[in-house]
C-alpha cells in the first residue's frame, strides 16, 4: 500500500475543505472568479475559500522541544501507565484448531457446572453429615427447674456436656447432640435429682427397675427418625 | 485536519512512549499557536498557551476517547484555556491594522478587485474575521481551515449539531455583512 505523504494530506485537506465550502454554500469552486454580485450562495463561498486561503503564522521552532522536554522528564505514575495500556485495544485470532481444545474445555466445565448444581441444600446436609452424624434437638418445657441435663444410652446416662440451657422468655429448657443413626434411650434429670420423662415422645420403654425411658430412633437424616 | 495514524500514536503514548507524543506535537502545534495568537494577539502568551495545552492534554490523554479524534478535543482544551488565560488576566485585545504588520513577511494577494466578483483580500477578511466574537471566529477557522465535519466542530465547540451549522452559517453571513459595510464605506469616501 502506497504510503502518504505530508503533500498528499494536505492536498486531501484541500479538497476537503473546497467540498465543506461548496456543500454549505451551494457553490463549487468553478464559481469563485465568475459570480455575479449580490449572489449570496457565491459570496459565502468565497468568503470559506478565503478563510481557507487566508496565511497563518508558522509556530516557533522553540515549542517542540518547550513541550518535550518537560514531558520526557516525567514520571508517568504506574496507574496511568496501567490504565492507558488498558485502553489500548488488542486483537486476538482464533482459528478452529485454537478454538478446539477451548470448547472441549468449556463443555467439560459447563457439565460439571450443570451435573453439580442441583440439589444444594441436600449436599450441604449431606456434608454436615459426613460421619454419620445428625443434629438431634431435645427440649423440655420446665421454667421452675435451677438446671436440666438429658442422659441417655448415648452420654451412658451420666449427662456430661449434655446439660441443657434455658431459654428465659419460654422457661424451655434446651440442648442439640450430634447423634449417630440408631435407637436410644433417654430422660432428663432435674436439678440432679428428679429423673423426669419427655412428655412429646412417642415411645416409652420399661428399665427394668419399676421406671421408663423414653425412646429415639435415629434415621439416616432421610425423615426416618422419630 | 485529521490523521490517520493519531490512534496508533495516542496508542504509542498510552503505552508508555512518550516520546511519541512529538508526532502530535509537530503535527498540531501551527494550528493550535495560530488559534492562541488569535485569542491573544501576543506571540509570547501564544507560546505559552500552545505549551500549556500540550502538556495539558498529554496529562489528560487516559481520558480521552480513543474512538474519537484527537484534534478537536486537543482544540477544545487549547481553546477553554485561552479563554480562562484571557479571563484571568482581563485583556480584552482588539485588532488594529498596525497588528497586522506582524504579518508583513507574509504572502497576501496584493488585488483590490470587486469584492463579490473576485477573489477576496485576504488582509481584509482577516480583520474581518476578527471583529467576530470567537465563538462565530473559531467555528468558521475549524470548518474552512481546519476541514472540520459540523459534528467535530459541534464537540469542539460544546454545541449541538444543529447548534454548530447554525454558528457556521451566521458566522459566514456575519463576515459578509462586515466585508460589505467596509466596501461600501470605502466607495463613499471615494
């Protein structure tokens, strides 16, 4: 491609202003020497062809470096370099082949995207459950009791870091036992004296020493428990 | 007044070079000092106010948008700084003839033909040109000098685009009317 020179930007300058001329007056620039007076289009026209004609002062050959100079002693700080490199656009170039490995890449990762998305409420349970383990809320309503502790078959009824907290607005008394799935036996022990059994339990079974316990099942965080 | 090539040099610069900031330096720097010496009519605070609007814009060129061109906005900046330069310093400079011997190294066609039927004298319009206010003066130098698109020159100038061709064309009837009266005037005292 033909490089341009500074000649021919001029000339294409020129040209350019004789058109803006000729299309805001009317007149081409075959009209200039040959208008009658008082036509307005024409003298308009040749106002525009004077002003583009008219000289103007060649700058001194002081300013270039007056503006340089300064300039190539800055320091540019690292932002605006960051930011005005930013700016600048790039072009990339993807040929099918390029483009191959990063489609296999994207389907791979939209799959496991899509094979992973559903069921997040389960899978966090299912994590809160690695070991087996299920939350298991034992309360019992007794706001005149000092202190409640649940044992069990699961603490080997001694009801140690398993006693219970009050909660003062309800006078309920409340503990939560990570508990493995399976069948227990439990009461509460009052004031650590008073054995007392849970009055919403489902299922009661004799000790064998003249009392009952209460009985739990423990599902597999599944809705089995009871 | 537009180049090709501004992009990739503001690019150049951009990046880092700023070397390259002397291409549009010596490519808009006769533009940029004439409109200062329009504004001032001093060759030193032209000098200055051209230095200044290089520097300025070479401080605010992450702002600029890379899409657009370079010279209107660099005019734009030129032209807000002049216009505060003046405001600050309260000069309020009209031209006499004796300014124009400044220009006495000069070309000018030497014809005193009709002024309808031939070529204008350029000295004329000059003084002409100078009795307009700036806003109408600027707006007809970027678009018969500066081959500015009325779009250019509306950005330029802050107007609407209907605002710009309005200012062109009032501007150019303006300068008629100035160039008829001083004729007519002159054909009296003959």
């Amino acid at each position: 491609m033909k490089k341009r020179t500074l000649l021919d930007l001029e000339a294409e300058q020129k040209r350019a202003s004789d058109e803006a001329a000729r299309r805001d007056t009317g007149h081409s620039p075959g009209d200039l020497h040959c208008g009658h007076a008082g036509n307005e289009g024409e003298a308009l026209f040749t106002i525009a062809q004077g002003i583009q004609e008219m000289p103007d002062l060649a700058p001194p050959t002081i300013l270039l470096p007056s503006i340089m100079g300064p300039l190539l002693k800055t320091k540019i700080p690292w932002w605006r370099r960051l930011y005005g490199w930013a700016k600048i656009p790039r072009t990339f170039s993807i040929t099918p082949l390029t483009l191959t490995p990063v489609a296999g890449m994207l389907v791979v990762l939209i799959t496991f995207l899509l094979a992973n998305s559903g069921g997040g409420k389960n899978r966090q349970l299912t994590n809160k459950l690695a070991g087996g383990r299920v939350p298991v809320v034992f309360s019992f309503k007794m706001p005149e009791a000092r202190s409640v502790r649940v044992v069990g078959s699961f603490n080997d009824w001694h009801g140690q870091d398993c006693e219970m907290k009050q909660d003062q607005r309800e006078g309920t008394w409340k503990v939560t036992l990570w508990l493995k799935s399976g069948r227990y036996e439990y009461a509460f022990l009052v004031d650590d004296r008073k054995v007392l059994l849970d009055p919403q339990a489902a299922f009661y079974q004799a000790d064998g020493f003249g009392n009952q316990n209460n009985v739990l099942f423990i599902g597999n965080a599944d809705e089995t428990s009871i | 007044m537009n180049h090709p090539d501004d992009q990739e040099v503001i690019f150049a610069v951009l990046g880092g070079d700023v070397n390259a900031y002397s291409t549009l330096v010596e490519r808009y720097q006769r533009p940029i000092y004439n409109l200062m010496y329009r504004m001032t009519r001093s060759y030193s605070d032209s000098m200055d106010l051209a230095q200044e609007t290089f520097i300025k814009a070479f401080e605010q060129l992450h702002r600029f948008h890379v899409e657009k061109r370079f010279f209107p906005w660099l005019y734009t900046i030129g032209l807000n700084h002049s216009k505060n330069f003046l405001r600050q310093s309260k000069v309020s400079r009209t031209l006499s003839v004796e300014d124009y011997d400044a220009f006495s190294g000069l070309e000018y066609p030497g014809q005193e033909e009709e002024l309808l039927c031939a070529r204008l004298d350029l000295r004329k319009l000059r003084e002409a040109l100078d009795q307009l206010s700036v806003d109408y003066r600027e707006a007809l130098i970027l678009r018969y000098r500066e081959s500015l698109t009325m779009e250019e020159i509306a950005e330029a100038l802050k107007l609407s685009l209907s605002g710009a061709k309005m200012r062109v064309h009032r501007g150019l009837k303006m300068l008629r009317e100035i160039l008829e009266a001083d004729h007519h005037e002159k054909e009296n005292f003959a």
